[in-house]
C-alpha cells in the first residue's frame, strides 16, 4: 500500500518533468521564446497544485492555459483529466478528441484520450465539422479549436463558421450516442458595389466625342480619294519638273500615303471608340438609377448544410 500512494504522489511531478523536457525541446528548435516557456511551466505548476489539492476546476484552467501559451501532449492530457475529475465530461471529451488528432505519435496519451472518447460517445453526440475553406469554428458562442467535438444531446446547438468572405451557420440537433457529420460552405463573394450615375455620364459623353472625332476622320480620308485618283491618272505623265517642284507620279505617291495614314487614323478611333461603346453599356448596367439610400440596407446571404433527427439538407438564410 505504501508503494501505491507513493506512485500516485509522483504521478503529477513525473508529468511535469515530461512537459518540461517537451518545452525545452521546444525551445531548442526555435519555436518556444524562454519568456513562454516560463509562463506555461508557472501555469503548469498551478495547474498540478490544484490537482494534488483536489480542485480540479482550478486545475484545468491552469493546465488549459499552459496548453495555450506551449502547446503540448501532457498539458492536454493534464487538462482532460482534470476536467473529467471535475465532472465536466463533455469538455474532457473534446480534448480527448484534439489528444488523439494532435499527438497520434503519443500512445500514453492516445490510449487515455481513447479511454475518454469511449466513455462519453454513448451519452452524449459527435460532431464532426467539414468546413469548404480554411474557417474559424464557434459553437453556441464559444470558439472551437477542433472541428470534431461533443454535444449534449436532445439540444440544439448553433454553429457557426467563419471564412474570409463572411460567416455562415446550421443548427446541430441529435440524440445520445448519434455521430453527425456537418458541411459548412462559404459565403458568396459580396456583389461590387454600383456605379454611380456621374461615371456612367461621363463615359457616355466620352463615347460621343470619339464617335465625332471618328466621323470627321472619315470624312477627312474620303476628301482625299478625288485628288488621289486624278493624280494617278496622270502618274505616267513626265510633266515639268520646274525649281524642283514634283512630278505627277511623286504628287500621287504623297497623296497615297497621306491617304493611307488617315485611314489607320479612322480606324484606329473606330476601334477605340467601340471600345467605349461597349465600356459605356457595361456601365450603364450597373449604374445605380436609384440613387444612393441615406440607410443602405445590407444584404446577406448564408448557405449551410446540416443535419439533425429531422433529416438533413441545405439551408439558404437572406438578409435585404
């Protein structure tokens, strides 16, 4: 007997000589600054002098806390242990569940999270969360590091999903000893906000500018094909060459490529000005006709898919 108490009093000090060397090693690498090292081992010693004094709520806050500042297999296993002392089963479940998933390399601590998992699967439901895109997980307000976990039965709970693009969120409902498996899809992209009249306006006038600009172009090439074509006729012609004046056949080659320039010249603004054109009705599209509202009301539109004893489905939810 003496021998069995003496185990059980080296029990927490053994556990803390493995966080420790956990830290360190931690440490060593790079990861872990000294100042956190500190501050998980003085949470970790407050955590297992609750233990030893049988508060065991007290405990698992502290070993909670070390987990948070250094995260490690025996602060997580300490802390589900504590509160599985403490009463608090659904809590020690769902560390168990983050025990098994963070450290699987860690049989000590797999074996007891295996233990615990067991222990509160028949009374209580498993949720296991799928979020479409990287997320943060809330359950009943409270954030969720692990995305399976356990909730009470015969309840429902809301959760909640938030991705870069917004939120969204389902209803959990089910009865002891169900396991239920929840996607939860993103938000659509918010639409771009609307145009304002005065853009639409202005591109508007300035498609009518080009369009002028465009036709006088026109025009100006065409007034060149009759003196072109009359200068052609006589290219063959030597004509007087007086005080270096040019010949006909010069005079009809200078005609040709001013003639050509003013036409890339129409064509050019043609393009551009359809290129307006177009940017013009894109615009006209969107434009805000209405004005904008002194109270905009905002619109919001969540999508998830849950599942409870009813059934299961996809849920829409539309705020205007």
């Amino acid at each position: 007997m003496r021998n069995t108490r003496g185990s059980g009093r080296l029990v927490a000090p053994l556990t803390l000589i493995v966080c420790l060397l956990s830290w360190n090693s931690a440490a060593a690498d790079g990861s872990v600054s000294v100042d956190d090292r500190a501050k998980a081992a003085e949470a970790y010693d407050q955590g297992t002098s609750a233990y030893l004094a049988k508060h065991y709520e007290v405990a698992a806050h502290w070993f909670e806390r070390a987990y948070r500042v250094v995260p490690t297999s025996a602060a997580l296993l300490q802390a589900m242990r504590a509160h599985q002392k403490a009463g608090n089963v659904v809590r020690a479940a769902n560390l168990g569940l983050e025990l098994r998933s963070e450290y699987p390399e860690d049989e000590r601590s797999v074996r007891a999270a295996k233990q615990m998992i067991e222990s509160a699967a028949a009374d209580n439901v498993l949720v296991r969360a799928v979020c479409e895109r990287t997320c943060t997980l809330e359950l009943d307000g409270a954030l969720i590091r692990h995305s399976s976990f356990f909730v009470t039965p015969d309840i429902e709970h809301t959760l909640k999903a938030a991705f870069e693009a917004g939120e969204t969120s389902t209803s959990v409902e089910a009865s002891a000893g169900e396991t239920t498996d929840v996607t939860l899809l993103a938000p659509a992209s918010p639409a771009p906000p609307p145009v304002p009249r005065w853009a639409f306006f202005s591109s508007l006038g300035a498609t009518v500018a080009l369009g002028a600009v465009t036709i006088w172009s026109g025009i100006d090439a065409n007034n060149g094909v009759d003196a072109y074509e009359a200068a052609a006729q006589t290219a063959n012609s030597p004509g007087i060459n007086t005080l270096g004046s040019p010949t006909p056949a010069e005079q009809a080659q200078g005609l040709l490529e001013e003639g050509q320039q003013k036409e890339r010249r129409t064509n050019i603004l043609i393009g551009v000005t359809a290129g307006m054109a177009v940017t013009t009705a894109v615009l006209g599209v969107f434009t805000n006709w209405k004005g904008e509202s002194r109270e905009p009301a905002p619109k919001r539109i969540e999508a998830s898919v849950g599942a409870s004893r009813a059934g299961g489905g996809l849920t829409i939810r539309g705020r205007f």
